[in-house]
C-alpha cells in the first residue's frame, strides 16, 4: 500500500506558515505549475480572442490545482496531489466564481470609489480566505452566508490573521513580480517570469488555508481524512482492547475484568477503558476495589489536570461509600478548590472538612478550614460555621488566614436571625 507523509495538527501555524514555502516545490506541484505557466505563455500568439482565452483557462487550470492542494492539506497530507480530483465538483465552480468575483472587486473598487473603494478591497480581501475555506469544511452555501464567516474566523482565532497578513504580503509580491517582470521586463520572459511568480504564490496560500484548517480541525468539527484512513487502518490498541473485553464481558464478565485490571497496572490508560472497568467491578459488586481504583484514577486525573473528571470519580466512589475520601493532600486540596470554584458546595464541603479532619497539622489545613467555614455559609449553616471558625482560631491563632475568619464570623455574627 502506498504510504503518504502526514502533516502534524499540533504544529503552530506560523512555523507552518514559515516551511510552507516549499511545499510548490514538492511532489507534482512543480510539474504542475511549471506546465500551466508553458500553457500561459500561448497567449503570446497573434490569434485574436485567443490570449484571453488562454489567460483565462490558465487561471481555471491553476485554481482548479491549488483547491485540490488546500484539500489535501485540510486532510493531514503533507505532500501536494498528482492531480486535481474533484475539478467537477460543484465547490470547485464555486471557488473559481468566488476568486473571480473577488479579484473584479479587488481591481474595480478603488477605481469607482476611491478611498472608500480601497477599504471596500481590504474588507473583502479579509473575509476571502474564509470563503475558500469554508467551501471544505462547511459547503457552498455556507461559504456565502456571512454568519459563517464570523464564527469560523472566530474558531480559527489569532492563526487567521497570520493567514491574512501572509496572503497580504503575498499580493503586495505578486503585485512587485507584475510591476517588475510583465510590465517593465522583457516582454516574453517576464511575462513568463510573472505567471510561474504568481502560480508559485496560488498554490502557497492555497496550501496555508488548508494546513490553517488541519490545525484548528478540532475546533471546526472537520475530520481530516488522513485520521479516519489511519484509524481504520491502524485502529488504535485500547479501543481494540476494549471491544476485545466488551465480546468476552457477554459471558465471562470476571475474565473481561482481568484483562482491564492487567491493562490498567501498565501505567497511563484512556478514559473509556477506566470507566468500563469501573462498570465491570459494580456489576459484580466489588465494592472495594470500586473505592480502590477510584483513589488510583483521581490521582491520575488530578496530576493530568483533569480536576473535573476526577471529581465526578469522586462522587462516584461517594455513592459506594459516602466517608469516601482522596488519599492524598496534592489530590483533596485541589479537588476540594475546584469543587467550590465550581458551584459545587455540598462536594467541595465534604473534601474541605475531610481535609482539615484527615491531615489537621498540615499546613494547608487552615485553608481548607476557611473553605469549609465559607461552604457552611453558602449553604446557610450558620451555626456549623460559627463552630468551625471558633475551632480554627483556637487551633491556629496566629496563622495570616486568622484575620479572614475573624472577619467571616464577624459578618456571620451581624446577620439577622431567623426565627423558626
């Protein structure tokens, strides 16, 4: 099977931006722009009507080509296409009325309009690149609904103003090759010189906008194709372990138990393979070893920096045993935080209390003593708070947190009273 070079997603764009330079010169590229710049030089011919035509199928020729590369490029292949597969396709009618239009109004506005007409040339030399773009990862009539141009430029971020000052900076250089070579050069070779300039710059900003959509893939919801051709290819080991367990958990769920267990004991897993193991040991009432893995995964979770998912394996094993507790002060305190942080009071005030009840000497235990007492008071218990606050000032008078508790107990103490 032929094997392609694969573009990598997490590359910064700029740095793609940067070697993209040489990505006219790879594969078919050059043959190609080499051989619609040859077929562009017909219209040096004295045949009346026929230099327009020639211009004009050149333009289609190396449109056509360059769409193919930004496909390619948006699919994860780091090397240009042989050919342009889809030059039949409805997109690609509409990339070639879109360029078109756009370069009509880039050369006739200033003229009408002026200043104005200038600005009108900048505005739609902005949104352009998102049209094109939008042509792959959206369709047709998205690419001409303006809404769509502004949530896609929004999940492209800062990387589209990279893209724009590059096709900017590349207009202003075909702009100077035009002026240099077609218009003030040698009248067969600069013009020459002039169409492989701008061939060479058609199929580079072409190749940026699709590598711009690799990149931000994920944000757009596009699946590149070289990713679903790998999967399929080389699914990945986990998730055919875990068919593996799902087809042997039909009649020996125990056996399919051991297989994850093993698995696991090797160090980082995926997330699925973890909750189907924790699937398997409550189907079979393995309480414990629930309440086991459940300290071993939020350990995980807390170090990988998924605080939220490692709480939800908190109120999981809370559900199993409700003295439930994370084992460790680097693990409850900062679930205990998150918890609070994230409008999760009754959760953030069992870790709090667990904390200060667990490792009372530690350092970090007035902290979580000053959480608790604010849980407390979010959730109006007011009586438990005062309790809380008297305790820790009694037990770390001279702590710097000392002052924000005699500050809370004072508030606590000036509000009304309600009368049962």
């Amino acid at each position: 099977m032929q094997r392609h070079a694969l573009a990598d997603a997490s590359t910064p764009f700029a740095e793609r931006a940067r070697t993209g330079w040489r990505y006219p010169m790879r594969g078919a590229a050059p043959i190609t722009i080499g051989a619609v710049t040859l077929f562009e030089s017909l219209a040096f011919l004295p045949i009346t009507g026929f230099r327009l035509l020639v211009v004009v199928l050149g333009w289609i020729a190396i449109y056509t080509y360059a769409f193919e590369c930004l496909r390619r490029s948006a699919d994860g292949y780091a090397d240009p296409p042989e050919i342009a597969v889809h030059a039949e396709d409805k997109t690609s009618v509409a990339l070639i009325l879109i360029q078109l239009t756009g370069n009509a109004i880039g050369v006739l506005a200033p003229i009408f309009l002026g200043v104005p007409g200038l600005l009108v040339s900048l505005a739609f030399a902005f949104v352009l690149p998102v049209m094109t773009m939008s042509l792959t990862f959206d369709g047709v009539g998205a690419a001409l609904n303006p809404a769509t141009w502004v949530a896609a430029i929004g999940r492209f971020g800062g990387a589209y103003l990279v893209l724009f000052a590059v096709m900017l900076a590349s207009s202003l250089l075909q702009a100077a090759a035009q002026y240099a070579m077609k218009d003030h050069g040698p009248t067969f070779f600069g013009t020459l010189g002039y169409y492989l300039v701008a061939n060479y710059l058609t199929v580079y900003n072409f190749h940026l906008m699709g590598a711009l959509i690799h990149h931000r893939h994920e944000a757009l919801g596009y699946r590149p194709e070289s990713q679903a051709i790998a999967e399929a290819i080389e699914p990945d080991d986990d998730m055919a372990l875990l068919a593996h367990v799902n087809l042997i958990a039909r009649d020996d769920v125990p056996a399919a138990t051991d297989i994850l267990t093993e698995r696991l004991r090797e160090g980082l897993a995926p997330a699925a393979l973890h909750a189907r193991y924790r699937e398997l040991l409550r189907a079979q009432g393995r309480q414990q070893e629930l309440l086991v893995h459940g300290q071993i995964w939020i350990a995980a979770l807390v170090a990988g920096r998924e605080p939220r998912r490692a709480l939800g394996v908190v109120q999981d094993c809370l559900d199993v045993d409700p003295s439930f507790l994370p084992d460790d002060t680097i693990t409850c305190g900062p679930l205990a935080d998150t918890a609070a942080h994230g409008g999760m009071t009754r959760l953030a005030l069992h870790l709090a209390l667990g904390y200060l009840r667990t490792w009372p000497a530690d350092m970090g235990a007035p902290h979580y003593g000053l959480l608790a007492l604010r849980m407390h008071e979010r959730l109006g218990q007011v009586a438990e708070a005062a309790a809380l606050g008297r305790r820790l000032l009694a037990e770390h008078p001279e702590h710097p947190l000392a002052a924000d508790i005699e500050a809370l107990l004072a508030s606590l103490a000036a509000k009304p009273k309600v009368r049962t």
